[in-house]
C-alpha cells in the first residue's frame, strides 16, 4: 500500500509528537510513524521537570517559549497536562558552585528570566524540612514548573489526529529513500511506502540509525538513567530540587497526586541503550533524598525504572536540516527533551514550513562547533 503526506514524522516521543501538531495546525497532512507505542521511549521515563535555568543563549530563549505554551497547553489541547509552576531550585554547597550559579544567573536574567540567588535560609523557607548543613544558598527560579510527559504527548498526538492527520503505531521506518539528494518516501516494516517531500527525523536515542538510511551521521549517544517514585505524602514543598554534588540527585514533589518522583546522574555515566534497573540506584537514591529532607525518612518507594538520555556532543539538541533536502532532524535532547518539546515542536514546524523559523535554531546545528558545552545539565 502507499500513500502520501506532506511530512512524515518517525518517532511517537514529544519531539515528534509535538511537530506533528505544529505542522497539522499550519496545514501539513501529517502521518507519523511510531514502532511501538506513543512514550514507549525515552518520553514515557522521563519525570516532567521543566526549566529556563541554562547557560546557552539558545536554550534560554527556547525554554522561555516552551514555558509560555505549556502555561496555555491545557487550552490548547483541550485537556490538563498537569502543568504546575512551582520553580526550580539548584543548591550550592560551596563557594565553586555558588559562583557558577551566580554566573548563570546573570545570563538568565539578561533575557528577563526571574531568576535570583537566595541564601540556604531562604531555601529552607521554600523548602520545609530541607537540611541545610553546609549549605551556601540556591539558584532559584518560580516560573519553572513541571508537567505530565504522557497527557502532553497523547494531547498532541490526538491533536494531530483532530486535525486531519494520521498516527500509526506499531509501525517502523525501515528505509527512507533518496532521489537524486532529495528525500522521496519512507518504507515500513508492513512494505507500506509513505511518499512526502518532508521527512522528519524524531527517533530520539535511535535517530543515528534513521540518519544513516540516508547516509547522514546523527553524533547522539545513549546514557541510562534511573528514575524512582514514592508513596503519595501530604504536601510538602513545591520546587523541583536539585544537589549537583556528585553524589546529589534532583526530585519533586507530583503537584496533583503527592507522590515524589526523582533521579541522579550516575558517577561514572553508564552508556549505552540497556535500561535495566540497578540494586545501587535503589539503595543510594533514597538515602539521598533523605539527607537532604530527612522528613523522607520512613516513606515507601513504589516503583524504580530507567531510561535513556540521547545526548549530543555539547549536551544542547540537535535540530534543523541536513544535507539531505526534505531530511530534518530533531533529537539529542541530551536529557532535556520533554521541557523543549513544545517549543523544539513548534520551531522545527516553522522551519519545515516556511523555511524560517521565528527563533533561528543555528545554535543547534548538526555542523555546529560542539566545544562549548552547556553548564546547566
Ligand atoms: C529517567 C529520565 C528522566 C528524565 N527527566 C526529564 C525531565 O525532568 N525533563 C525533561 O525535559 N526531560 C527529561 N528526560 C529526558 C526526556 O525524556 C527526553 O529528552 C525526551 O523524552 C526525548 O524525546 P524524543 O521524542 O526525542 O525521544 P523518544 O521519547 O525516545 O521518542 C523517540 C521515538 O522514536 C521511536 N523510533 C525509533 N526508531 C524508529 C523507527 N525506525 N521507526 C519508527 N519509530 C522509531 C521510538 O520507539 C521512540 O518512541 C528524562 C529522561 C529520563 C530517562
């Protein structure tokens, strides 16, 4: 069977999800292809957190765009995402860390973000319970926020659907063809062809494999990471929390259900695509969490996970075209992706559409310069 779109999307994770929407809505008959289910990658691991504190001029601006969308998400999509602005808060537990923050903090607020440094008082106040030995301060930001990965990516895939477009699940891209430099079509594993003068590359940890069905090399390399989630407490403090020492680990509390949901960033990284479950993780995490808010103490974990983190060589995404015509790419979120996904989605629409998005995404070329890496990660 074949058949034809406008764009044809490979990937069901936000990234994807979310342009699909934004090209449906501007117009473009949308098919988007997915393997096996919509989250089944690295979206549905991932635990909501959204922020605007980094470092690359880029990222600021995109996130600052993400954030306004997913303030008005639920309108949009019709349905709640469970988007809950209750800010970000970095600790500092030395002089080093605090300076690093200050200096993204001056970054951040020349793009008018509202962001301070606050002294470990101060974070005790916004944080009930925090331990505050050794503690220098935090880099705190209230507009941060937190959202459901899978309600705002089945909204935006039903959006897609609502506006004419088709998702088919269960269905994988098993060549892209190329005429003369210019993508043609996609062939699936049913021997289904899809013509379209635009193909998207959303394939997240997997978007190497998709690049080399046209010869282009995709630089994102998989990491694991371990998730857990608690028993549902009463409310105790609104902000994602996050210690960057190298045994620290970032948490928050779920707005609507109460439960704690948190990770850490192993040390040393744990490459590759196996996202198996660790005793370490299982053991360390909780231990963590507690020393931070001894009050944790006695609540029961319910559940632990992994996934994986597609990240790029400069830790920033990797989005726009490539020297394929009609062969765009959007991945190497680099741990990131759910906060970029409305506004990475909306951009690479643009992008697709007309040529020009309404942020330049330059920096995240895929022949850019990857010595400067985010500070932020
Ligand atoms: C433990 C953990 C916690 C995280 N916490 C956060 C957080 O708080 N905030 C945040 O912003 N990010 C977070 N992330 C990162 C975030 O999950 C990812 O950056 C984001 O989900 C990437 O989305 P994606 O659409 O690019 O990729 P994915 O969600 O992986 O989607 C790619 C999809 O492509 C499909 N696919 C691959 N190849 C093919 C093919 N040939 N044909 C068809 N389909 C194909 C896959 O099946 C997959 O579903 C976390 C990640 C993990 C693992």
């Amino acid at each position: 069977m074949s058949k034809t779109a406008d764009t044809v999307v490979i990937g069901g994770g936000i990234i994807g999800a979310a342009t699909g929407y934004y090209l449906a809505k501007m117009g473009h008959k949308v098919v988007l292809l997915e393997r096996d289910f919509p989250c089944s990658g690295s979206t549905g691991r991932c635990i909501g957190g959204i922020r605007a504190q980094f470092t690359h001029d880029l990222s600021i601006r995109v996130m600052l765009e993400s954030i306004r969308i997913f303030s008005k998400l639920g309108d949009e999509l019709g349905q709640s995402v469970e988007w809950h602005q209750g800010g970000y808060l970095f600790l500092a537990f030395d002089l080093e860390r605090k300076k690093a923050f200050l200096d993204a903090i001056r970054i951040q607020q020349g793009y008018g973000l509202n962001v301070e440094f606050i002294s470990a008082d101060k974070c005790g106040q916004i944080v009930p319970g925090l331990d505050q030995e050794g503690l220098v301060g935090g880099a705190y930001c209230p507009t941060d926020g937190q959202a459901d990965p899978f309600k705002v990516t089945y909204g935006y895939l039903a959006g897609i659907k609502r506006l004419g477009g088709e998702v088919l699940v269960r269905t994988e891209v098993k060549q892209v063809r190329v005429r003369r430099g210019r993508v043609v079509s996609v062939v699936t594993d049913k021997g289904d062809e899809i013509f379209a003068p635009n193909i998207l590359n959303a394939a997240g940890c997997w978007a190497d494999d998709v690049g080399k069905m046209v010869g282009v090399e995709i630089p994102v390399k998989a990491d694991r990471h371990e998730s857990l989630v608690t028993e549902s407490v009463e409310r105790l403090f609104d902000p994602m929390l996050v210690d960057y020492r190298s045994d620290g680990c970032y948490f928050v509390q779920h707005i609507g259900t109460g439960h704690f949901i948190g990770c850490y960033t192993p040390v040393p990284l744990v490459p590759g695509l196996q996202i198996d479950s660790s005793d370490e993780f299982i053991t360390e995490m909780p231990r963590r969490m507690v020393r931070l808010v001894p009050k944790l103490g006695g609540v029961k974990v319910l559940r632990q996970w992994a996934g994986s983190y597609g990240m790029s060589p400069d830790g920033s995404p990797l989005c726009g075209k490539t020297p394929v015509d009609g062969f765009y790419v959007a991945s190497g979120m680099s741990g990131h992706g759910f906060m970029f996904g409305p506004a990475i989605g909306k951009l690479m629409a643009e992008l697709i559409v007309s040529g020009e998005p309404s942020l330049p995404l330059d920096q995240f070329a895929l022949d850019r310069d990857f010595s400067k890496a985010e500070a932020m990660k």
